[in-house]
C-alpha cells in the first residue's frame, strides 16, 4: 500500500511541474527570469560562464515573444526568442530551458550593421552558441532561427 501512496505522490508531483512549466509558456523571457527562481538560476549560470554578452542579453532586456513549449526527439523544452531594443535585426537571442530547469541554452545571432538588403542575413552572420547546446538542442535553436521572416 505505501508503495502505490508514493507512485502517486510521485505521478502527481511530474503532473504538477508540467502544469508549472505549462504556464510558463506564456510568459516573456525577461517575465521567466522574474517569476521564478528555477529559470533565473539556470540562465544566471550561462550567462557568468559567458564574456563580453551585452547588457540586454544578459537580462533577458529586450523586445521578444512569449516563450512556447516545444519537444525535442528525447526532451521538452521552453524556448524563446528577443532581440536587442532598436536593433532586432542585427542583435537577435533564441533561447531555451530544458523542461526541469536545470539548464539554458542559446543561439546569439549578430547581422552586420548596414548590411544591403540583396544580401542575405543567413551568409554574413555571426552565429555564438551559449551553455554548451548539444546537436538536439542546436537543431531546435536553429529550427526558430529559420522561422524567423528576417532570415534568409
């Protein structure tokens, strides 16, 4: 009998943090960070093992669109994107947390200034990988990279 109690325990405690992480979803970015400790530790240690990230990145700071829940072939993930205020299509973040909170990955996109429009943005930008994405979270970040209407 207490082995079913602690079974249940447990299947009620995963439907409680995907009902959690479920909400999130909603959220923006910068929101995420300040509505719970969980995602704001994780991203606070991608961010201190980084150098030279600008201030709106490291906040999380700038205009962006609400996090979306998203599953990879093995795990599920919130991912996100935001760009730097007055500069979106030169200074560009996509990020992700996994489902548990643990870690956070992103795709820091840099376009050259000034670049003329008959170039494409996909072959002059700088791309910088953060938090040591594996090759299924890599996929994933670059998947809403190719969904944005500005690259090409």
């Amino acid at each position: 009998m207490r082995i079913h109690a602690i079974a249940a325990a447990l299947l009620l405690g995963g439907a409680l943090a995907a009902q959690a992480a479920d909400r999130d979803a909603h959220l923006h970015p910068g929101e995420l960070l300040s509505s719970d400790a969980g995602y704001r530790a994780a991203w606070q240690q991608l961010v201190q093992e980084e150098q030279r990230l600008p201030d709106w990145l490291m906040n999380l700071s700038g205009p962006s669109t609400p996090m979306q829940a998203e599953e990879s072939a093995s795990d599920r993930f919130l991912v996100g994107q935001l760009c730097e205020a007055h500069n979106c299509f030169n200074q560009r973040l996509y990020l992700a947390f996994d489902w548990d909170k643990d870690n956070a990955y992103a795709l820091y996109v840099q376009v050259p200034e000034n670049l003329p429009e008959d170039r494409a943005p996909s072959e002059h930008a700088s791309l910088r990988w953060l938090g040591e994405p594996d090759e299924e979270v890599r996929r994933l970040l670059e998947e809403q990279l190719r969904k944005d209407p500005n690259w090409f």
